[in-house]
C-alpha cells in the first residue's frame, strides 16, 4: 500500500498524525487554562472525561495517533540512516537553512515521551485509569485539582515539565510547517508564512503550560487546592457516591443531608461514624458474636449489609482524613498548640 511502503507515504502518515498531536496539544492546553481560571469546573471536566465511552474512544485514538507517529517516526529514522551510509561518518557541511530541530526530532521526540510517560504516571494512570480498572484510591479519579497539588508539591515536577515543554516548543515548531511540506505544500511563498505561523502557535500555546506550570506549582505549594473554600465544598460532595453505592435506598437519604451540610461537620460525622462502625464490626468477629448471628436468621445477610455500609462509609472516611492530613491550615493550628506552653 503506497501509504506504508513508500517514503512519501509515511511521511504523510507522520504529518497527518503530527497535526491531529498538535490539536490535542492545544486543546489540552486550553482545558489546563480552566484550572487556574475556575478549579471547580475543572474538576467538572474531569468528571466529564472520565470512563465514558466517549472520553475511553477519544484516549484511544489518541494513543493510536500516537503509536503510529512514534513507529513511523522510527522507521523513517533508520531510513534515513542507512540512505546516509557512510555519509554520516563523513566530514559533510550541512546547509544552514537546516536548522537544529530538523536534525533533531527524533531525540527531541524521545525527551517528550520521557516526559509524557512521568506526565501519565501522575494524571491519567490515577484518573481515567483508576476509574476504568475498578481500582479503589484514597483520592477519587474525578478529582482533578487534588492531582494537580499532589504532582506539582514535588519539587521535581515543574523542573521535568520545563525540560518536556522546551523539547516540545522545538519539535512542533519544526513538525509544524514541515508536515505542510510533507502533504506536498512546497511553495516559496506560503513556507516562510507558514514558518512564522507555526512559531507564534506554538510559542504561545508553550508559554501557556509554562504560565499554568509555574501557577500550579505557587499554588500547590500554598496548598490551595486544598484549602479552597469552593473546592472543598466540591470535595464534599465527592463522597456521596462512595456511601450511595454501599447503602442503597438509606445512602441516598445520607448522601442528600451530606450535599446540604458543611464540610466541616460532615468531615467530624464522617470519622465518627467510621470509628463507630469499624468498632461494632470488630466486636462481631468475636467467636461468641458470630455463634449468635450464625443462630438467627438472616442473622449473616444482616452483617454482610453492614459490613458494606461499613466499607463506603471507611472509602469516605479515608478520603476526608487524606484532606485532613495534608491541610497546612490543619498543620499551622497543631504547630501553634505543640508550642503553646502548658
Ligand atoms: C501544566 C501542564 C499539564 C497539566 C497540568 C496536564 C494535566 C493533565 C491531566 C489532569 C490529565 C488527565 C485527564 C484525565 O484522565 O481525565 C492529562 C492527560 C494527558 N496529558 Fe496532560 N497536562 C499537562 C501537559 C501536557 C503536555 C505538554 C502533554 C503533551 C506532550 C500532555 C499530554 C497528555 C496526554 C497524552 C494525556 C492522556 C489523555 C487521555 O488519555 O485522554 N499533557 N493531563
């Protein structure tokens, strides 16, 4: 097939999967940009880019995108390398309209998956991943700001993503204009204006995730994510399907009081609760408790009921006490009381 077999045809294949990675890019950038203009409906977003069936199709032909233009990157590579020859070992003087990205690309594009790879592990493996494996996390995977003050408090990260947007400010700008060359659009007078399209796209979608970097890290630092009076009202709520999928007809009665509440005093009735339930379940794994429920009837169906109830309420419990740990509001009143003489 003249797509697969000839050069031509593989470098078309690159360009056309190139310009569908630098829409993705850009409209990942956009959705960043809700973020930091209003958290809450990220989250919503997130909700909505979930394990639906449109966002799993969407993730899975952008990882075919992606396959494809990292194999075909690769065979066009060691092409162009065996049609060099020897030529590569010799003293050969390049033209300067090549420029450094151009010869490049391929080790550029090696620093973006390095980073895309770190990048997945910290979002998408805890989000999309988590959701559609079933997995149980003490975060929820709709809970995209918690993911972003968890990656950015690292030290780390906003280091690993300066270095992925600068490999990736180089190989989009030169992928940019040269996929236009690939599809046959060689022309004298539209290259250069395409050359400074391509520059101003992408430089300022770059600047972009180097703005969003830079305010997420400030932020995670300052533990905004977590201390955010609307976010927390959010997180709140984040519970109710974790004790409405337990506990059936009386979760939904909870849940309804949980999204009527503050966060606060459902934070203390959550834990509360935890502890009481935890308790009651410990004493009826004593062997003369169980003698007991074994003689009733429907005694066993009874403690299995319980035991789910139990199970929701602990994954809420876990949740808020993971919002408690790591509140520095909550660290600066314990610092202030430890120091407080006695
Ligand atoms: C400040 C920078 C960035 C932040 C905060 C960010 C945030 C996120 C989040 C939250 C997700 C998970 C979405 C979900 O599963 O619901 C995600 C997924 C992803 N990100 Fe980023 N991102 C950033 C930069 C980038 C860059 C520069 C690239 C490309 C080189 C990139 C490529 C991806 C890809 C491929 C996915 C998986 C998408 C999917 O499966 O649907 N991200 N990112």
């Amino acid at each position: 097939m003249w797509l697969t077999s000839s050069s031509v045809g593989r470098k078309f294949i690159m360009a056309l999967t190139g310009a569908f990675l630098v829409l993705f890019v850009t409209f990942h950038c956009l959705m960043n940009s809700v973020a930091i203009l209003w958290p809450a409906a990220y989250n919503l977003v997130c909700e909505f880019l979930g394990a639906n069936w449109y966002a799993l199709a969407a993730s899975a032909i952008l990882a075919a995108f992606i396959i494809v233009h990292i194999i075909y990157a690769s065979v066009l590579t060691i092409q162009n390398n065996k049609a060099r020859g020897h030529e590569k070992y010799a003293i050969t003087s390049r033209p300067k309209s090549v420029e450094w990205s151009s010869k490049n690309m391929y080790v550029l594009g090696i620093v973006i998956l390095a980073f895309l790879i770190v990048h997945l592990i910290q979002f998408w493996a805890k989000m999309q991943l988590v959701e559609v494996l079933g997995c149980e996390s003490q975060i929820p995977p709709v809970a995209g700001t918690l993911f972003i003050q968890e990656a950015f408090a690292q030290p780390w990260t906003p280091v690993v993503y300066i270095i992925g947007f600068i490999a990736l400010w180089f190989h989009m700008n030169h992928g940019f204009w040269s996929m236009f060359q690939s599809v046959g659009w060689d022309n004298t007078t539209w290259i250069p204006r395409l050359k400074k399209i391509s520059c101003w796209w992408v430089s300022i979608v770059i600047l972009l995730f180097v703005a969003q970097a830079v305010i997420f890290t400030v932020r995670a630092n300052e533990g905004y994510y977590l201390t955010n009076e609307e976010l927390r009202a959010q997180y709140k709520d984040m519970i109710v399907p974790m004790i409405e999928e337990e506990m059936g007809a009386e979760g939904a009665q909870m849940g309804n009081a949980i999204k009527n509440m503050p966060y606060e005093q459902v934070s203390q009735g959550i834990r509360q609760m935890n502890q009481q339930m935890s308790a009651q379940l410990e004493q009826m794994k004593s062997p003369q408790m169980q003698q007991v429920i074994k003689s009733q009837p429907g005694g066993q169906e009874q403690l299995d009921a319980m035991a789910k109830q139990a199970a929701g309420i602990q994954r809420a419990a876990a949740f808020l006490d993971y919002l408690e740990q790591n509140d520095p509001q909550t660290d600066a009143m314990q610092m202030q009381m430890t120091q407080q003489p006695r």
